[in-house]
C-alpha cells in the first residue's frame, strides 16, 4: 500500500505569523500523565495527573526574528503543521523560557507551553 510522507517539512506559527523553523520541531499534546503504582506483590494500577502540553522547536537566527519579543508571548496560539497532513493548535500558550542562542549553528530553542493542544488532522 503506497505511503505519503511521515516525516520532513514543517510550519510553525505564533498568533498567525511564520517562525523560521530551521531543524527539531517536538509537539507534546498528552493531556495527562499516568504512572504506575506497584506494590510489594502486584501492580496496584497508576496515578494520572495533569500534564502542560507544549511545542519546541529550533528556530533560525534571522535578522528579523527578536528573541525578546518571543520571550514575552504569552496567551498565544501556536501551530504545527506537518508534512504528514497533521496540524497540531497549542492554545493560551506562552513562551517559557530562557532562550539561548546557538552562534555556531544560527539557531535557538524555543519551547511554547500552553493550557491545550488538540490535533486538527
């Protein structure tokens, strides 16, 4: 059975606007946590706790790209479209922080938290 592309080319965007996405783009959309819990003779069953969904990624280091201002994002909705035909909202979203600028490679990393991420596929 012939296949589409599973991995490759990727779009990030803030509030609308395009970030240039230059390498790893990690969506993390689990809204829970769940581990388990062993006793001395069985498992007992798991915990399930929240979890903050969120979306990383490298970014490049171009002249129109201000680290300040994505480090003051808050409440923002952020979007990752996939080559696989996935989209991915990350919504009430903020920046977390710090940003730290890879000089060698022209890059930095920037990690977006948010209250939900649906899949939009």
């Amino acid at each position: 059975m012939p296949q589409g592309p599973i991995a490759g080319t990727a779009f990030l965007k803030y509030d609308g606007g395009m970030l240039p996405l230059k390498g790893n783009l990690t969506v993390s959309p689990s809204p829970v946590e769940r581990t388990g819990i062993a006793g001395q003779d069985y498992v007992h069953g798991y915990q399930e706790l929240p979890r903050v969904p969120y979306i990383e990624a490298d970014i490049s280091t171009l002249p129109e790209i201000s680290t300040e201002t994505l480090e003051a994002v808050i409440d923002a909705t952020i979007t990752a479209d996939l080559i696989n035909g996935r989209t991915y909202v990350l919504r009430n979203a903020w920046m977390k922080g710090p940003i730290e600028v890879n000089t060698h490679d022209g890059q930095f990393r920037l990690r977006f938290e948010g209250v939900s991420c649906d899949e939009m596929s």
